[in-house]
C-alpha cells in the first residue's frame, strides 16, 4: 500500500500540470471573459544593423528615380534583396540615400524618419505641386527564439505587429516541458540591452509592452523541472520511467540475495 502511494506521489509530482500548459488563461475570476485588453506598445525606435526600405513616388516618376538605391529596387523582394536595396543604419546612426546623403536616423520611429526624409525633399529638391509621397518601413520584423521551442532560430515576419504568441506559433509552439510561466524577452534599446519574463498562461500578458515583439527581440523558453528530472512530461510516461527505476532495483537486489 506504501509503495502505490509513493508511486502515485511521483506521478502526480513528475507530470506537467494542464494548467502549466494552456495558454492565456483567466486567473483572476472577477475579469469578464469578453473584456477588451488594452494595447500597451511603444513605437519601435530605430537601432544600429536595422534595414529601412523608403520609397519616393511623385506625379512624375522620373522625377523619384535618382533616389532609388538600384534600378531593380521595386522587383526586389526577396531577403536578400530588401537587404542590399535598403539603407543600413551605420555606427553611427545614419543611413546613406542616393542624392540626400546622410540622414541620422538612430532612436527616431518610421513615422519620425518619413518626416525628416518628406521634409528635406520639399526644401531641397521639390515643391509641393510635385506630390511627393514618402513611405518608410523596417526590412521586415527580425526575431530570434531558442530554448524549448520545437523549430528554434531566427525568423522574418513581414508584417507591421507580431505579438509573442504568433512568433513562438511560427517557430512550431513551446515543447511539453517548456516554462510558459517564465517566457524570457530581451529587447534591444538604443542605450542598451532590457530582459523581461512574461506568463503566457495569464490572459493579462496581453497587457504588457513585451506582448507585442519589436524587431531583434530574443525569446527564449526555459526547461520546467520535469525536464532536468527525466521521470516524463505526462502520468504515462512517468509511471513508465518509475517502474523501470524499481524493475532494475528488484533486479539487482534479487540478484545480490543470490
């Protein structure tokens, strides 16, 4: 009789909990389950190796045309295109535009930037009959995701808002033994570097400003202690591993009565 509670005290110890599996969860039972969660997200702020692509168009196209990086600018979409066809921000914070030179760039927004482009065009180049139309956009939203995830690595989403949820489902969702309490975001600044944890079984993350990634965001998904354990991630395979632990012992104290 001891022996099958210990046992089903090992089980019930080793195997993942359900509710440390099931994502956004309503812990605080006075919040109504249709509520509207706010969206807390700062404006991404340019850094050092990002990729900004800016389009000019005018009424007259070949007015635009000396400002475009290479002829072949509008047929390139792939990665390596964007790459080569955008403007890198330097060290020092600028990005080099055919005709316009250096434009510093380093902690301003998109929309911050496409102002700054718009503004010097009109003083400088063209006048307001010209309808200069300015568009400026990150080469695609850049993240990194290790630890336990099942398709681990780098990724490129091209859209303008990804949150934490649809980057770990592009990377094939958390493994069965990976902490969904403590997700880890590093998030790079212009100052410096900023670490974070969020719980995605808690439907108020999508409260917080590490919700919605920013381009160069790492995520990484640390171990539950079932991992370093070894007994199992459900009761099956644990009551599986705990009977080959005390088959061996029979075993071997069988063997040494002998």
């Amino acid at each position: 009789m001891l022996l099958l509670l210990v046992l089903a005290g090992l089980i019930f110890t080793s195997c993942v909990p359900q509710k440390d599996l099931i994502y956004l969860q309503k812990k605080d039972k006075t919040d109504t389950i249709n509520a509207i969660n706010p969206i807390v997200s700062k404006p991404y702020r340019l850094q050092t190796n990002d990729v900004v692509m800016i389009t000019i168009k005018a009424l007259d196209p070949k007015l635009v045309e000396i400002f475009k990086p290479s002829a072949q600018a509008e047929q390139s979409k792939t990665d390596v295109g964007l790459y080569f066809d955008g403007f890198t921000v330097d060290d020092h914070g600028n990005i080099r535009v055919p005709v316009l030179g250096e434009i510093n760039v380093i902690g301003y927004t998109l929309e911050e930037v496409r102002v700054k482009v718009e503004k010097k065009l009109l003083e400088e180049y063209f006048n307001k009959e010209a309808n200069i139309f300015v568009t400026v956009k990150l080469s695609g939203l850049h993240y990194t995701i290790n630890g336990e995830i099942n398709a681990p690595g780098t990724r490129v989403l091209y859209q303008e808002r990804v949150n934490v949820m649809e980057a770990i489902a592009n990377s094939g969702d958390i493994t069965m033994v990976g902490d969904r309490k403590h997700v880890v975001i590093m998030r790079q600044f212009p100052q410096g570097t900023e670490m974070h944890e969020i719980d995605l079984t808690d439907a108020k993350v999508m409260e917080s400003p590490y919700y919605y990634i920013q381009s160069n965001d790492y995520i990484y998904i640390k171990p539950l202690k079932q991992k370093s354990w070894g007994t199992g991630r459900t009761g099956i395979e644990s009551l599986g591993t705990i009977l080959s632990v005390l088959t061996l012992v029979t075993t071997t104290l069988l063997l040494i009565q002998k």
